[in-house]
C-alpha cells in the first residue's frame, strides 16, 4: 500500500517540529546561560541524567564526533555549568559531569519546561499522549526521525 498522498503533509509536519525544537533549544540553551552554544544544550542534557560520562560516551550516546563533542563540552565549562575530572578508573581518560550550579540550572529549566508541556496538553487524553509517545518512538526506531 503507498503512502505517498500522505506523506508530505507528514514531512511538513516532521519540519515544523524540527525548526521548534531548534528554537526551544535555542532558548533553552539561553536560559542556561547567555553566551552557552545552543548545539552544547544536548550534552547538558544527557550529562543532567548521569553523575558524570566519558567523552567517548557523550559521542556515543549523541551520535557525534570525538572534535564536535569535545567542542560542546568545552562550552558548557566556559559556561560554569560542566566540569572535567580525571577518570579515576584510567587515569589517561576524562569524566564529564555538570557542575552542582549547573546541575542546580538545569533542574530549574526542566521543571519550567514540564510545566509548559503540562499546560500545552492540558486538553490531551492521557491515552493520546501514550499514543503519540509509541508512534514517535515507532517513526525514531524506524530510522526516520
């Protein structure tokens, strides 16, 4: 069966999503701090997660270079919201992990985000955003998204 009538308003919709959630990041990363990379909002993020990750991790896990990652984790500590430590497990390697002021940031910004989500889906049935959740992790694990 084709999908090719509707599969342009899809990748319409798809670009729509795409350039907000570039803006939100964008924002995000503002919030944070001012002068903070929107690209080095992602680590932040991930590192928000964890008590603290190799660099070779963070690539990994953000599908990103060895140069790229060690770019955005070198503006998240000029930020003060990152720190570097020696691995105590390998002395030769890295640990990324927030700072207790970013970490502390971070927490904040996320609470106010979830509290928009809440009111944007105030009018949502619970059963439609458990939908749209298997439907976007359906369309990611597809290799689309």
């Amino acid at each position: 069966m084709s999908h090719e009538d509707v599969l342009p308003a899809l990748e319409e919709e798809l670009a729509t999503l795409w350039r907000r959630a570039r803006i939100s990041a964008r924002d995000a990363a503002r919030a944070l701090h001012p002068q903070l990379d929107p690209t080095a909002y992602p680590v932040v993020v991930l590192l928000g997660r964890t008590s603290a990750m190799r660099m070779s991790e963070l690539g990994a896990a953000l599908f990103l270079d060895k140069s790229t990652v060690s770019r955005q984790v070198d503006a998240a500590v000029r930020a003060g919201l990152a720190e570097r430590t020696v691995d105590p497990s390998d002395a030769r390697a890295r640990l990324v992990a927030l700072t207790p002021a970013g970490r502390a940031k971070l927490t904040k910004l996320q609470a106010d985000q979830r509290a928009r989500w809440e009111d944007a889906l105030a009018g949502w049935s619970r059963e439609d955003i458990v939908q749209l959740t298997a439907l976007l992790a359906k369309l990611s694990q597809a290799g689309i998204a």
